[in-house]
C-alpha cells in the first residue's frame, strides 16, 4: 500500500475553503437576524380629529387619494389611495390606508351617469 502526501498548497486550500463557508454561514446568520422594520400602528383618533386629518391628508394627496371614512369601531381613520407611495403617506401619517383601482373623480362620473342613464322609479345609486 501507498502513502500519498497531501501537498501544503491542497491543505492551504482545502483551509481556505472551508473558512469561507464558516465565514459565509456566520454572514447569513446575523444579516437575517435582525428585526424588519415596524410600521406604525394606526392612531387612534376621535371623529373630530379624523376629519381634521381626513382634510389635511386629502390636500397633500391631491388626486391620489380616493375617499376616506372614519371607523367607528377601531377609531381610526381609513384613506383610500391609488398607490404604495400615497399609502406610506397616509400610514406615516397615523391613518390606515387602503390601495383601489379606481381614483374618486372615475366613481363620481360613475354615479352620476347611472343617476342620468338608469334613473328608474323604485331604484337608488
């Protein structure tokens, strides 16, 4: 039966290869350890507030903002807006918001040629 020697520059490598993983699995560990980020929690507002916050919010937006309504139960304020950055706005902000597809000014040419168009007696939009 034969020896064979190991050269150094195998073992060197062999070495450094096995450091960079350990280096590697301690590098994922503690980049994915860390807390993510909290959004702030909706505030909670009364009906006088909401509305005060509802108009300032509305300015601000202009028209990506859709509507907002006061919910009662959790008292707070809901804005609906047409996108992910008017959203971070109202959530900054102490609002919860809500993302929909259609903007305020689509809905009320909406309902305003059902009024005009389909105005039958007995029927309300």
């Amino acid at each position: 039966m034969k020896r064979r020697r190991i050269s150094r520059r195998r073992t060197a490598l062999a070495g450094a290869g096995v450091g960079a993983l350990v280096a590697t699995a301690l590098t994922f560990r503690s980049a994915n350890a860390g807390e993510s980020p909290a959004s702030p929690a909706p505030k909670s507002l009364s009906a006088p507030a909401a509305g005060r916050l509802a108009t300032a919010l509305l300015g601000e937006l202009g028209t990506g903002a859709a509507g907002t309504h006061y919910d009662a139960r959790n008292k707070n304020l809901v804005v609906n807006v047409l996108d992910e950055t008017a959203a971070r706005s109202v959530e900054k902000a102490g609002a919860t918001a809500g993302i929909v597809e259609n903007p305020l000014a689509d809905l009320k040419r909406a309902r305003a040629a059902l009024r005009r168009d389909a105005a039958l007696p007995g029927t309300s939009w």
